[in-house]
C-alpha cells in the first residue's frame, strides 16, 4: 500500500509563527489497577504519534488543491501521507503524518486560513 505524499503546490506543514504547539507530547501510559499491590503501568500503542496544531494561509488555487488532497486522495482525512514537517530540532525533515478530526476553513478575501491537527508519526 502506497501512502500519499503531500503535495508539491502546497507550502510545507510548518504553520503560521506562533500557530504551532501540542496538547500532550507522547500518549500517557495506560495504568492498570490490581487488586492488590501497585497498579501495572505499559505503554498504550507501540508507535509514537505528536499532535500538532497547524495553521496555513492558502491561496486560493493553493486551497483547491487542498481540497481535493484531503478529500479525495485521503478520502476525507482517513489516510496517512508523507509530509515536510518542522522537527523538535527545528529543522525541516519528511516524516509520515495523518490529519486528526475536523479541518476548519475562515475565509480571508484572497485566502483562506486553514487549521487542523496533524498528527506525526516518529516526531
């Protein structure tokens, strides 16, 4: 199965200044409770995903293109892509990434900002 890649008439996913942050850096450990002694605490997925907060200023031919990347290529946001993302370094790298929930869309005249979670695999 081959996974999408963002596309090239699309500025990279590093965001407006200011826009990018995460709610929460790593998924909690999942804690068990035990009937006696200590609760069990592991590790809840065996892959690290970071939520990102992104915010984009598109074009408006640039927001056509968006249009149709997330809902046809990733079929409404269902599928993962590659994509050039800030790294905690700071620096721009390609990792695997996929949007998390809802895409909302303001409308600026000439563009439009769009904003989502996206979600990075090995971040």
């Amino acid at each position: 199965m081959t996974i999408e890649a963002w596309p090239p008439g699309l500025p990279d996913l590093v965001g407006l200044a200011g826009s990018l942050g995460s709610s929460q850096l790593y998924e909690p450990a999942q804690t068990t409770r035990m009937d006696d002694g200590p609760g069990r605490t592991r590790r809840r997925t065996l892959t690290v995903e970071t939520p990102r907060s992104i915010t984009l200023v598109l074009k408006r031919a640039e927001f056509e293109l968006f249009l149709q990347f997330v809902r046809v290529t990733l079929n409404n946001g269902a599928k993962r892509f590659t994509a050039r993302v800030r790294l905690p370094s700071g620096r721009v790298g390609t990792r695997t990434c996929r949007i998390d929930g809802a895409v909302s869309e303001q409308d600026a005249g000439p563009h439009s900002r769009v904003t989502f979670t996206l979600r990075v695999y090995d971040w």
